[in-house]
C-alpha cells in the first residue's frame, strides 16, 4: 500500500469514526409487536414514521397515536408497553443486559392511557414513567 493509500485510507476511517455517535443515538430498544392505523414515532430531529409491525423501536422515540391508533411495544428485556389512542410516550432510556438480566427503563408520558406488563428489568429493579401530573 502506497503512502497516498494509506493517508486516504486513515482520512476516511476518521471521517467514519466522526459518525459513530450518531450512530449509537439510534440504538433499538425493541420492536412494535403489534399496530393498529394512526400509530407513529419520531426521533428527535428526524421525520415522522407511522409504525408497522416488526418496526424497531429506538431510544428517544416519541410514539404517539391518533384516535384510532394503538401500539404494543415489545422491549428486548421481554416487557411491553400498550399505548392506548390519543396517547403520547418518550422512552427516554432503555438499558438491558442479558447477561445479568438487569437494566433500566424510564418513560416520559406526555398524555393518555398506557399499560406496562414488566420484564426482567422490573424484575431486578423499578422502572421509571415520568408524568406531567400525579
């Protein structure tokens, strides 16, 4: 390898390494295991996707459902999460092991309904729903 390969191959990886923040900002928590019509999430600073079925669902994403949406979110430690319509949520921090079978979950809900069925996490430790009342 030349001295002018090696310099762009170096200038390239560094350019790459610049990214890899932006990278670990997108670290998927779970999955939608099931959606019903008006269901989106949002990541910061990014566009508005409606939700599917089998869709990743990222740290930091707002969900958020309309009158006729609902979301049943399957986190990675075997928990759900079921957004009710007319609902707002942002999973503000999701941190599983499966090694130890721990971590931390905390929520920030913003307006409606929610049903939260534990997995692992809460079984070692209390997860967190920050509301704006009560």
């Amino acid at each position: 390898m030349t001295s002018t390969s090696a310099k762009i191959l170096l200038a390239a990886l560094g350019v790459i390494s610049l990214n890899a923040p932006a990278f670990a900002a997108q670290e998927a928590v779970g999955v939608t295991a099931a959606v019903n019509p008006d269901a989106t999430g949002q990541l910061p600073n990014e566009p508005l996707r409606e939700l599917m079925v089998g869709h990743d669902v990222i740290r930091n994403e707002r969900i958020k459902t309309q009158s006729f949406g609902q979301a049943q979110l399957l986190f990675t430690d075997q928990s759900t999460l079921t957004v009710a319509r007319n609902s707002e949520i942002v999973i503000d921090e999701f941190v599983f092991d499966p090694s130890k079978q721990s971590g931390n979950l905390a929520a920030t809900v913003t307006t409606g309904v929610f049903r939260y069925v534990g997995g692992k996490i809460s079984k070692q430790k209390d997860v967190t729903f920050y509301t704006p009342n009560g």
